[in-house]
C-alpha cells in the first residue's frame, strides 16, 4: 500500500484543551482521588469539584463516583439530571446534559475521533449535545456531533451514530428508529353550542 498512517507526524498544535497542562492533570489528579473515593451520597461534593474545575452543573444533579470526566470545563448538566457508575465524558470538545436526563452506567459520550485518511491520524472534535428528559440508557456509545432530542432515548447497548429526534427510542448497532417514546397528544374536539 502506497499509503500510511505515520504516527510520528501526529500533533494537536490546533487543538485547544481550555486549560493548562498543570490545570488538566490536578484534575485528573483530584478526580483519581477525592472524587472517585467520595462515598455513593456525596453528590454535592462531586457537584462541587466539578463546578470547581468549570463544569456547569445544576442543582439537584446525581453523579455517581465513578464516573468519568476527562475536561470538565467543557460540560454543563442541566437540573435533576442523573449519571450513572462508569460513565465516561470524553469532553474533548463540549458535551451539554439538559435537564432530567440519565445517563446510564457504562455509556460513553464521545467528542473526539481521528481522520482515518489522514497520514498523520489528524484530530477531530465534535460537541454532543442531550437534550431535556432524553435517557441515554447503559452501555450506550455516542459519535462525535450527535444530538439527542428531548425526551429522545438511546436503547441498551446502542451505537449511536446519528441524531436522534425528540420523543424517539433508537436501538442497534448502529442505532435506528424502534418506536415512539410517548404516544401523540390526542387533540380534544370541540362541539360548538347550537351545531349537531
């Protein structure tokens, strides 16, 4: 093959991380730590190093301790919103929760990718954006530069790899429209007085 992937060309001289090398790894020092060994009801205290580091987190947010952030400060998680054990926030470029969400345990958001054609294995990062109410159900990864609409669901051990619309369950590999999550409104008909 005439092409190939040199990894010794690599470089993320483009790619801009919103924070120091020091500010990177005393997260990532903190998260090992005093997040990771943080007791399951300190929620507040994982809201706290969050926030601390820049995330936007709402109020009433559950964060269970193992999970993951790699950039905080490219996070915000609405109100109410839950994530579970070992999910992982891969916010190389921005990932934005709404409000009432689940993230489950074992899903991965993930913002960033390679260009595969690219000799030298290019970066390339796309924000995620999870709309109000959506659930993001376990073992679920989701590509770079997908959203899910409100109240959208992601099905257990599904690859999503494109948007999926508001109140709409996906499910697969790669993910694909199952059903609706709630049925349509039913419009009330109005009888007017006098009209039979």
């Amino acid at each position: 093959m005439r092409n190939r992937i040199r990894l010794d060309l690599y470089s993320q001289k483009e790619y801009n991380r919103g924070a120091s090398g020091a500010f990177v790894l005393l997260w990532w020092l903190l998260q090992a730590t005093l997040f990771r060994w943080s007791p399951q009801p300190m929620y507040a205290w994982r809201r706290g190093l969050l926030r601390l580091f820049g995330a936007q987190i709402g109020k009433g947010v559950k964060i269970r301790s193992s999970a993951r952030f790699t950039y905080p400060w490219k996070v915000k998680i609405g109100d109410y919103s839950w994530v579970g054990d070992h999910a992982e926030f891969y916010s190389l470029d921005c990932i934005e929760v709404g409000g009432h969400c689940v993230i489950s345990q074992n899903s991965y958001l993930c913002t960033g990718s390679h260009n595969y054609a690219d000799v030298r294995f290019s970066l390339i990062v796309k924000p995620i954006r999870i709309a109000d109410g959506a659930w993001v159900a376990s073992d679920v990864f989701i590509y770079p530069g997908v959203t899910i609409g409100e109240m959208g669901i992601a099905a257990a051990r599904s690859t999503v790899t494109k948007d999926i619309p508001s109140n709409e369950i996906h499910a697969g590999t790669p993910a694909s429209y199952h059903a609706q999550r709630f049925a349509p409104e039913v419009k009330p008909v109005f009888i007017k007085e006098g009209i039979s």
